[in-house]
C-alpha cells in the first residue's frame, strides 16, 4: 500500500474550500397544550421556531397578524418584537400570561384539540453573525422531510423531555437546519458584513463579560470611535452601544437557561454595577424582569 504524505488533512485536492460555520446551539424544545397564550411585545435574544397542531394560533408583528395554519412552520429570529395568542381564550391587552401543561403519552391529542393550543416550540441560537439578522416573522410551508421529522419529534416529547438521546438531538438540529433552508437569501445578509466590524463583534463575544466603550472597540480597527459608530450602524442596523447591550443579555439569557446562578452573580460576571442597572437593560431589550424570564413563564 502507497501511503499519501503531506497532504494537508488528507484533502487530495488544491481546491480551497469555504464553509460557514454556523454554531447552532438549542435552548429547549416542548410540546405542550396551551389554554391560554396572551403574550404581548416579547422580545428575546434568540430565534424560535413555532408550529401548532391546531388552528387558534396568532402571531403579531407590527401591524401584520399571522393565523397560524398548521401546514406551516413560524420562524421568528433574535430581537423581533412580536406578541401571540390563543383566540378560543384571550384574556389579556397586556404582559406575558401563559398557562397549559406539558404534553405526554397519556393524552389524546384528539381529546384536546376544541379546547386547548397543540403548540410545538423551539428556541435556539446560531451564533454570530446569524443571530444578528433582520427583525421578522418568517412562514415556511411543511415539506413531507419536515412533517415526517415533526411527527418523530413531538411523539418522543410525549415520552421523554428531560434527557434527550443523541438520536433525538441529531434529528432535532436536521429539522431546525431544514426549516432555515428555506428563508430566503436577503435575510442573511449579515454574513458579508465588514470585516472590520466582524472583528469588533468578535471581540465582544469573546470578552462579553468585560465593560466595554466604544473608544475601546473602535481602537481595534484604527478608527476614530464615531466613523466606527457609522459604520457600525450602517453594517449591523443598531448602534453599537445596543449591540453589546444585546449580547450581554443573550448570555445572560444562556446563563439562566443553565445555571442556577443568582441575578446578581449574573450581573456582575457580565460587568454591569449592580442588580438595578442590568435588571433595567434586561427589561429593556427582552421586555421582562430578569426573575419574570428565570420563572419560565412564557413559549
């Protein structure tokens, strides 16, 4: 046998190759049935994806309000300012309000369907650039691969929602890699941003947990603290200033989601002064106290 040397990573060819690199991290999946899901001006750092077994669904954007059909799958990315509800009992103009319990094995879904939201929810994060895209509400039509995929899905979550096989997590990352296939182009545009703003949000997320100034991040580029603050805007739609705030509770957010920490060790391990000021920017980006989002209560 000839053995093949200095061949960098046994690759034959001298073709480059580029591939993005896309972090795909999952937050939680459920399967629940929802009685009630008044929702208003939820906004998280982190993308969900939501689909509903039954008609009753709505999301609202804006001015745009989506009935929620359950031939299609609803994709809402990071920091989309969105409301929903469940029309056979909605109650409340205002605040987070959800009520309903985990679906499992022992229920009939046909027993359920009248009276109660058949609700499939995914949150999710894909790291920098991707959590960075523009603000929406996004429909995709199910394809035969993704009813097929959801069908595996929600009858294992009948049956285990605690710890999942490594199974169920490959066949749960193909399904939410499908369903982004089919977003358009124009939503990814982040991807080509300047590299001189790539390297600032880099260094961000590396040093997240630092205080970080403007002066600071625009000595990284060689540039005057304002001309970067332009650039910035013009690259990313928000001011750098919000960008950190954002990131800061996106993994505040990870953190709640995995630890047991308390808010103020939260706080002070992503560099804000106290528990006051992060609470109030908290609220500010995701539209709930930091103890309203450790609660859970929300889908």
């Amino acid at each position: 046998m000839k053995l093949v040397k200095n061949i960098e990573l046994g690759d034959p060819s001298s073709n480059k190759q580029n591939f993005i690199d896309l972090k795909l991290k999952l937050l939680c999946c459920r399967y629940w049935l929802l009685d009630l899901w008044d929702c208003h001006d939820m906004v998280f750092p982190f993308w969900r994806l939501y689909w509903n077994k039954n008609q009753g669904g709505q999301l609202i954007h804006h001015d745009n309000t989506y009935d929620m059909d359950p031939d299609y799958l609803y994709i809402i990315p990071p920091f989309t300012s969105f409301s929903s509800r469940f029309t056979k009992k909605h109650i409340y103009n205002s605040g987070i309000h959800v009520s309903g319990r985990q679906f499992n094995s022992n229920y009939e879904e046909k027993d359920y369907e009248e009276n109660y939201l058949i609700h499939f929810f995914i949150h999710f994060n894909l790291g920098i650039p991707f959590d960075n895209v523009y603000p929406g509400i996004l429909k995709i039509e199910l394809t035969d691969y993704l009813k097929n995929r959801l069908t595996y899905l929600t009858e294992r979550l009948k049956i285990e929602n605690k710890d999942f096989k490594l199974t169920f997590n490959l066949k749960l990352q193909a399904f939410i890699k499908e369903s982004l296939t089919s977003i358009g182009p124009e939503l990814w545009k982040t991807i080509n941003i300047d590299d001189r703003v790539l390297k600032v949000i880099r260094f961000i997320e590396i040093n997240i947990e630092k205080k970080l100034s403007n002066p600071d991040l625009a000595s990284l580029t060689n540039m005057a603290p304002n001309s970067f603050g332009r650039l910035f805007k013009q690259e990313m739609t928000i001011t750098l200033h919000r960008f950190i705030q954002n990131r800061k509770i996106a993994k505040a957010c990870d953190i709640f989601e995995h630890t047991n920490k308390t808010i103020e060790d939260v706080a002070f391990s992503l560099g804000f002064s106290d528990r006051y000021h992060f609470s109030r920017v908290f609220k500010l980006v995701t539209g709930l106290t930091p103890a309203n989002y450790k609660s859970g209560k929300y889908t």
